[in-house]
C-alpha cells in the first residue's frame, strides 16, 4: 500500500491507454496536449465546488470538455458503454413517466439535466481509462475546490467579513452551494483522500493535509447535516477497514490503528471545541435530534415514504418527475421512492443496476494492488456512505454523486484492460514458447 502519486502517472503510460492512434488527449499523445487535458479535467473537478447559481460553471465547462474530448477521438470502451446504457435507461423511465401527465411544465429541463449529469459520469469514466493519470489531476481539483467552499462555509457561519452570511442558509454553512444538505457531503471525497495521505504519503506535505483536512472536518460539520454526518461516518469506517482488511504490513496495521485512535480524538476535540460556542452548541442540539418534527410529522417525511411506495404498486410508470413535491408538498427525500415515483418502475430498476453493478464491480478491485487503487478506495467508501444517506434524501441530481461513479467505473474499467494486456502477455509467451 505505498503506492504513491508518481506511480500513477509512471503507469498511466501503459495502462488505460486509448488504443486510437489519433487521440491526441490519449498517454500517447504529445506533452503539451496531454497536459492541456489533464489541466481542463482538473479545472472542471474544481469548479464543481462552486454551484450557488444554475447552470453552475462546472456544467458549462463539463459540456465543453466532453465536446472536446469526444471530437478528438476519447475511446469509449464497453464498460463506459454499458454506464451509458444504464444511465440512459434510468432517464428514459422519467420521459416515459412524463407522458403519463396532462402538463409537463419544468419537466423537459429537469430529466435534460438528469441526463446530462448521468452521462458525466461516462465521461469521467471513459476519461480516467483513455489516462490513468487523470485520476491525481481530478482529486487535486477537487481538493482544492472542496478546500475553499469549506472556508467560504466557515466564514459565513462566523459572519467573518461583510456579506460572508452568503455561505450560509438557515444558520448553517453551505459554501458556494445552494444547500447544506449537498455541501457538507460534497466535502467527504476530499477528506477521506486527505486522510489517506496522511497515512500513506509522503509526510513532506502532512502538515498541508492536515490542515486541509481539518478545514473540511470543520466545514463539515458547520453544515449541521445529519446526513453529512452519517456519511462521514460510515464513509471513513467502510475505508478503515478497506486498508485494515488488505494491508499485510503488521507495522503499517499498527499504524493504521494508533492514527485511527488520533483521528477519533481529532474530530471528539473539535466538536468540544466547536460546542462551547453557544451559537453551534444551540444548532447542535436542534439538529442533532434522531428523528425531527417534520421526519415523523403525520404527512412527514416517512409517512410520505409510505404513501410514495403504495402509489409506487399502483403507478407502475410512475406519477411523472416533480410531481410527488407538488402533490404533497416536500419531495420524496428517498432516492429509491424517487426513482419509482419520477422514472417508474423502469428507472428504479436501471437505478438498482447501476448501484449493485458498481458496489459489486468495485468489490472486485478491493484487494487488488493497482497504481490507481488509493483513488479508487477512497471513491469506493464515499460512494458506500452516499448510498446509505440516499434512503433520507434525493441524490439523483447531485454533480459530486457522478463524479464519484465514474471514477469507480474508471477503475474498473482500468482493471479490465489490465487483465486484457496480462491474458494477451501470456497468450504471447506462450505461443512463442511453443514455436
């Protein structure tokens, strides 16, 4: 497990590599292309921090980058296909589910932008594979992005500068977002990929990681969102013990226990710290109720739950996307009741299918040494805390949710070809063996 970020880029010469001879982006392009590449990728991955107007700038970068890619030449393998198909599929169910209505209103722009936030994660896919290096580029970005929300979020919430109350709703931190609920779990990609460095990288940067890291934790948890707290709970104990069950250093596992002990105490001094603030102690104890008012109300969060899922037998094509909101009022704050409710029953099983086909395909890359692995399980355990929280929120149109599939599906992807050239390797000495 020390690998490190030069190892990425040394292999992504030779593995992941377009096999189109005229993709200029591709490894095998020129120096100054390749850069130019990597360079949009990382700046699209850090403006996806900054969405407090739509179209955010990430989207209108990301149409452009995809554009350009796609017209020089990025392969498309039959993994990124078959996300393609998957995604398509899902946003197909929400057209069907919209002809079952009298009026379409928003709909057309809302499933345009399902669509378009879906097939970005084919492309982060399809872009990771064409270039393993990518990978370091797309997390710098992001960090960097996460980085500066958090501290927009800070601010605001301590009211540090004239108008800083931008960054924040309803007296919580929300960065350069439009909503705690998004922004606090936008941050635990980047906090679990600070906190592997700090175990497994160079300690040359260990004070700049911990830093940052600590600035997430605290942007984090200024979001006074339970389901961003849930995520990074469950987020970071599906990544500890990732590296505890692959790690066969008896040093490194000792390690990794004496660091999980000082993380624990880390974030249990910061929240003593932060609750002697009669401001955060105040929300703290509004928010950190298991069960809210509105959660358990008669027409509440789950007594809606449970009106969606009996209109979900009765309406096979779905109600049509937006409708259950304006029906009874708040939206159905559960990915799979949103699914059956605006895609149909046709949408939630292509919903089910891509998050079993990505929990189980990245499943298979868990205990695999691979250059792209840190990316990989750091992606792997948020993907698995977000799935959770989808059972309290609606996450289909969440930018970060995409960005982090696709770098699954990347790896994965990575993975096969890898296995490809390795069967290919033998298939060849073997022939040569028996000339």
């Amino acid at each position: 497990m020390s690998i490190t970020a030069e190892h990425v880029d040394a292999a992504a010469a030779t593995a992941g590599s377009s096999r189109a001879s005229g993709n200029i982006f591709s490894p095998q392009g020129n120096s100054a292309t390749r850069k130019l590449a990597r360079w949009a990728i990382g700046l699209t991955a850090f403006l996806g921090a900054f969405v407090i107007n739509e179209p955010a700038p990430y989207e209108l970068l990301l149409i452009v980058v995809m554009a350009m890619f796609l017209m020089f030449g990025m392969r498309l393998s039959r993994l990124s296909i078959t996300l393609a198909i998957i995604v398509t599929v899902f946003n197909l169910g929400g057209l069907i589910s919209m002809f079952t209505m009298s009026g379409y209103k928003e709909i057309p722009l809302y499933l345009a932008v399902s669509l378009f936030l879906g097939l970005s994660s084919v492309f982060w896919c399809a872009a990771i594979e064409n270039d393993m290096g990518r990978l370091r580029t797309v997390m710098r970005g992001y960090v960097a992005g996460a980085v500066i929300t958090a501290m927009a979020g800070i601010a605001g919430y301590f009211d540090l500068f004239p108008g800083a109350s931008v960054f924040t709703l309803y007296d919580r931190a929300k960065g350069v977002f439009q909503d705690p609920n998004v922004f606090g779990p936008f941050l635990v990609l980047p906090a679990l990929y600070l906190a592997y460095g700090l175990l497994y990288r160079s300690s040359s940067l260990a004070a700049l990681r911990l830093a940052g890291l600590t600035i997430l934790l605290a942007g984090l948890f200024l979001s006074f969102s339970r389901g961003a707290w849930g995520v990074i709970f469950v987020s970071a104990i599906t990544l500890y013990a990732l590296l505890l069950m692959i790690e066969h250093s008896a040093r490194m596992r000792l390690k990794l226990l004496v660091m999980g002990f000082a993380g624990l105490s880390l974030v249990a001094l910061m929240i003593m710290v932060a609750l002697q603030i009669d401001v955060v102690s105040q929300m703290f104890d509004q928010r950190a109720v298991v069960v809210q008012d509105y959660d358990g109300a008669e027409r509440g969060r789950f007594a809606r739950h449970a009106i969606g899922f009996q209109w979900a037998l009765e309406n096979p094509l779905g109600i049509g996307p937006l409708e259950f909101g304006l029906t009874l009022g708040e939206d159905t704050h559960n990915i799979w009741l949103k699914s059956l409710m605006a895609y149909g029953w046709i949408g939630f099983i292509a919903y089910l299918t891509l998050t079993i086909t990505t929990l189980a395909g990245g499943a298979r890359l868990v205990g695999r040494d691979r250059p792209w692995r840190p990316y990989f399980l750091c992606a792997y355990a948020a993907y698995v805390g977000h799935i959770l929280l989808g059972w309290v929120i609606d996450i289909d149109h969440w930018r970060h949710v995409y960005l982090i599939i696709g770098i699954i599906w990347g790896c994965m992807a990575l993975e096969t070809n890898h296995q490809i050239k390795k069967a290919r390797s033998q298939r060849d000495v073997f022939e040569v063996s028996t000339i």
